[in-house]
C-alpha cells in the first residue's frame, strides 16, 4: 500500500517576504500569508484530503487552519517536521551574513550541507528526522492522501532524501518552495515518487494512478 502525501509550505510571513531566514522563530503570517492559507483550504476541500499534518510552529499550523476547519478534521502535529534551525543567521539574510562573513557564506554557497552555518543545525540530520517523519505519516495513512504543511528548508532536503538526490544539491535541484503550493509525492514502503512540484492553489492536482 503507499499513501499520497501533499506537501506545502506554510503562507508568506514578514521575514520570508523580506528574504530572512525563519528557522525555529515563531514568525507570524502576513496579511498575504493569510490569505494564501484561505487557497490552500479552497484547494484542500477540492482535492479530496483525508488528513492534515503540520508542524509544530504557529505559521505552519496557522497555515493549515482553514483547511481543517473546511474539512472538519482534527490536524497531527509533528515536532520533526519543524524547519532546520538556522544558528547565527535566523533572522538575518544570506547578504547580511556574507557582508560579514563572506568566506563562510561562499562555503554555504558552495555546499551548504557540508557548511552549514554556524550554529546550525546539521542538515544531515534535519533530512533525516523529516523524512522519517513522512514515512511515519505515510505508514498511518496507507491508501489515503494527506495534506503536510511545512517549511521551505526542510521539506527540500526531505525531498533530497527521499528521492535519492544528494543533499548537498537541494538549493540548486529545488531553488524554493512557493508559500501554500503544493507538491505531491506517493510513499510505498521505501519508494518514493515524485507527482508534482509547486503546483498554485488555484489549480486542482491531476495525481497519476499506480
């Protein structure tokens, strides 16, 4: 049996929309980020979600909010699918941190997996307890399609991890994840498939049969 699992970052929040980097602070939505959760509920009641599963940070859950008062499911919360913690730059953006400390955001450039930034939280480790996690989601939901809502960093190493892509790729083979769209991936034991990638609100999911 495998599960369909909907992966979307959470809406727009002021420090994303400046470009900062929101790792473990609990930022909140913008008005715009608001109004992307509202999409992602339209989307949800038109996509036929079974379950919901988010992170344990506000924006996350703020994020998923309207789709679970739409659908009238009780949402999971899984502290392992909260985002990578960013050491010294939370908060700060990448030219702010190179302005600095230019040798070391070169390194991150180069490949941030092998140099994080300091005080971060190892990325091996953050694609580890993320992918974990959905295939723990994946395992209680088997022949059902559920909608994760997560964090931009983190669900791109989990993508990594996932589809045997090495880590120290995923800046370059997932550039972002869109605020509130969605990408679908199907879970069968330990296969993983990608279905879509950054698919808006507005469209509906054509997810393709086993």
């Amino acid at each position: 049996m495998s599960a369909t699992l909907l992966l979307a970052r959470h809406g727009q929040t002021i420090w994303h929309a400046e470009n900062r980097y929101a790792g473990v602070s609990d930022v909140p939505l913008t008005d715009e980020g608001r109004e992307q959760a509202d999409r992602l509920g339209r989307w949800a009641v038109r996509n036929e979600v079974d379950a919901i599963v988010t992170s344990t940070l506000s924006r996350a859950i703020e994020t998923a909010a309207p789709a679970v008062a739409a659908l009238g499911l009780v949402p999971f919360r899984d502290h392992e699918l909260r985002e990578c913690d960013f050491g010294v730059v939370e908060g700060r953006t990448l030219a702010e941190f190179g302005a600095a400390h230019p040798a070391a955001a070169a390194a991150f450039r180069a490949d941030p997996v092998a140099h994080p930034f300091p005080s971060a939280e190892d990325p091996r480790s953050a694609a580890a307890r993320g992918a974990a996690a959905l295939r723990r989601t994946a395992a209680r939901h088997e022949g059902e399609r559920v909608l994760v809502v997560a964090h931009n960093s983190l669900l791109r190493l989990v993508l990594c991890e996932l589809l045997s892509i090495p880590l120290a790729e995923y800046r370059r083979v997932f550039p972002g994840l869109v605020n509130a769209a969605v990408s679908a991936v199907r879970l069968t034991g330990d296969q993983c498939a990608l279905l879509s990638l950054n698919v808006p609100c507005e469209l509906s999911l054509n997810v393709p049969c086993d």
